[in-house]
C-alpha cells in the first residue's frame, strides 16, 4: 500500500466508528450533499444507512488459542482487504506477539503466491478455480472469509456530487464504451434534476489481476447484457482479468483511485475504504428490487443474510435478493493451505485468523468494512477447525 494510502487509512481510524453517518456528521462532507430523506442523486438519501447496525458484533466463539506460535506471518493478495488487514495486523501485534506482514499486491498476485507455497497465507476477492485449486503445490486451499466490503462506482464530474445514480446495465454500457458522454440520457434519465455535463466519460480500470474487478466484472455479467455481448460471452466477460474495451489501467484498487482523483470525468470502481480516504464522489446502485442503494455497514450486510453457502463457501455476493442490499458486494477470503506441516507456523495461522474472526470484527467499521454476519462466522470459524498439522486437527 502506498504511504498515501496508509496515511489515509490512519485519518479514517481515527474517525472511529461512525461509519454509518460518515456521509453526514464524520469524515469529508465536501462531494456528499444534503442527507434528506428523498434519496435524490445530489447526495444520499436517509435510507438505512442513517441508523447504526450491527457494527460490533462481539464474536467470542474462536477456537482455543495454540501455544508455540512463529513471531511472524507472512501473506499477499487482495487490495481490497488492504485497510483493514492493516488495522488488524499492528493490533494483532501488541496481543499476539506475531508480526504479520502483508503484501498488497491484488488477489492474482496472492492466488500465485500461495499456490506457490512462498507466503503463510494468501488474499482473495473472489474464490480460487477449481483449475487454480488443483495446480496448488500443498494440497487443499481452505477459503475463509474474513470481512464484507462493497465495490462502488466513484467518479470525478465537475459540479456532481456523491449520490449520482447508476443501474447495472447503464454501468455496463459505460465500461462496454458504449455510453461515452455524462449527459447521454440513460444517464440523465436516472437522475432527473441534476447538470451533466456535456464532456468525455474516462473509465478508469484495474490492470491487474484483482478480486475487486471480478466482484466488479460479476455484477456487470449479471446485469448488464451489453456488457457480455462487448466482451464475447459470459465467459469472458468475468474475471480477475478481462479484455477492457476502453478506459485506463491502474494497478491496485489505489491505483485506480488516483486515476479517478486526477482525471476529470473519470470514472472507476474502487472498495469503499479507498472512496473515503481519498474523498472521491461515489453513487448508489440499483440492485435487483429496483431501489438505488447507498452502500454502507447495513446494506453490505444485507446481501448475506440468509445466504445458503456451500461447503468450501466459495459463491457470489453481488446482486443479493434483499430489497435492501447494497448489489456489488464483495468479501475477501485468507487462502490457507488445509495440510499444514509446520508446527509453529500453524498454530500462527490458527490464532491469527480465529482473533480476526471474532475481536477482529468489532474492528472492521473503523476502517467502513462490515463485519461478517453471524452465519457466515460460525462457517468462517468452521474452516480454521479445518486446518490439520500432520493430518492431526488443529484446532479444537
């Protein structure tokens, strides 16, 4: 992560838990408007973000901590964690005694490193293929989830503040290249009452593999059949990488952020935590009842309320049934090789994970990450109890 970044990250923190009314009493108010309740695109409406969830759920169901740890962890992957994973590993350090050091490199970059076998543990947006599971070099990969985030369009347009309206398709034609100006009438036909611009649409991309754009590129597929057509079928059209039509590459999700902050008209997709702390406008999204929503805490966690998982809790997240659920939702999974043999390295992962996965959490919307729902937990904490030593459980 750039200094910039981590200076950014460190104001954020220090803004302390208000993440729910960030939008009107903390942080940046100078892109966001009015918080009226007519939710119009000048800036965000009430909605549910103006009341606190549950931002601090208390987790205490770990498991039992593993004597003879390694003083330091090594891991890479997912920009998109990068804030939080931050945030965690320098407290972890004053009450764990381990050092855990964190490359922010995008989740390509953390799916080869720890099918590679050259760090502790890996980082990714959207889960492993099978084909990438079976070229690992130690055996099974356990995915779990540590924290829930959302993907939100973010944009820079003279005179536009935070709260523009988009729909899926709409966004789609833009990445598609297909919708070109700001004032092309499917957008303004959104947002009635608000001055778009007569001027060029810049879309800013990832440019390398990232887990932010396949959460990003899965919406789009779901949504948007302009986007699948441009990008030669459903198969190409989502992904850690795929074939941009138009726009500019920017490597990380910070990247792209300093790609929208410096380039008027641009627009890109970034993880929230990245939005705030580089004070860019950003929009709602209309998800799939209809309703343009604002993301935030409550709505990033509606979208696994009630979700079925599977067994190794690779799925989707984005475009959620909930009415409101905010639809480009993502969460990132530790990528940790199940057959551990290293005694001390193990019971490091072991403990590291189990403290993110339960006081962890309560430390997640300092940084506008939402914490995992009580379900998705419960699995999370299912797979560290996967993880053997010698083909001996783990953890208790």
């Amino acid at each position: 992560m750039s200094g910039r970044m981590l200076a950014a990250v460190t104001a954020v923190v220090g803004a302390g838990t208000c993440f729910v009314v960030v939008l009107a009493g903390c942080g940046s108010t100078s892109n966001v408007g009015s918080t009226t309740s007519s939710g119009d695109a000048t800036g965000f409406g009430k909605q549910i973000c103006s009341s606190a969830g549950a931002d601090k759920p208390g987790y205490t169901n770990g498991v039992a901590k593993i004597p003879g740890v390694a003083s330091k962890l090594s891991g890479a992957g997912s920009t998109f964690v990068a804030p939080i994973l931050s945030v965690w590993t320098k407290n972890y350090a004053s009450v764990g005694n381990v050092q855990v050091a964190y490359q922010s490199i995008g989740s390509g970059g953390g799916v080869k490193q720890i099918s590679a076998g050259t760090v502790d543990f890996g980082a990714s947006d959207t889960p492993m293929k099978d084909s990438e599971l079976a070229a690992a070099k130690g055996g099974p990969i356990l995915h779990i989830p540590l924290t829930l985030g959302a993907v939100v369009p973010t944009y820079k347009v003279n005179g536009v503040k935070s709260g523009l309206k988009f729909g899926g398709d709409t966004l789609g034609k833009i990445f598609a290249g297909e919708i070109t100006k700001w004032n092309d009438p499917a957008l303004t036909a959104l947002n009635p009452g608000i001055k778009l611009p007569d001027e060029p649409i810049a879309v800013a991309h990832r440019s390398d593999g990232s887990g932010t754009t396949a959460v990003w590129t899965d919406y789009l597929t779901k949504e948007s059949p302009s986007w699948v057509s441009k990008l030669g079928g459903k198969d190409r059209s989502v992904g850690k990488e795929v074939a941009w039509p138009v726009g500019i590459g920017g490597k990380g999700n910070e990247g792209v952020s300093g790609v929208v902050n410096q380039t008027e008209g641009a627009i890109g997709y970034v993880e929230l935590a990245y939005a705030l702390a580089q004070d860019l406008t950003y929009g709602q999204v209309k998800n799939k009842a209809g309703n343009f929503i604002q993301p935030c805490i409550a709505t990033v966690t509606k979208d696994v309320e009630g979700l079925q998982f599977p067994a190794d809790l690779r799925t989707s997240l984005t475009d959620g049934s909930d009415a409101n659920a905010y639809p480009i939702t993502g969460t990132t999974y530790a990528l940790v090789y199940q057959r551990q043999t290293d005694k001390a390295k193990a019971a490091a992962l072991a403990n590291f994970f189990s403290w993110v996965l339960t006081t962890g959490q309560d430390q997640a919307s300092q940084v506008h990450y939402a914490p995992l729902g009580k379900d998705l937990q419960q699995l999370a904490i299912g797979q560290v109890k996967k993880m053997t030593l010698n083909g001996t459980p783990l953890a208790a």
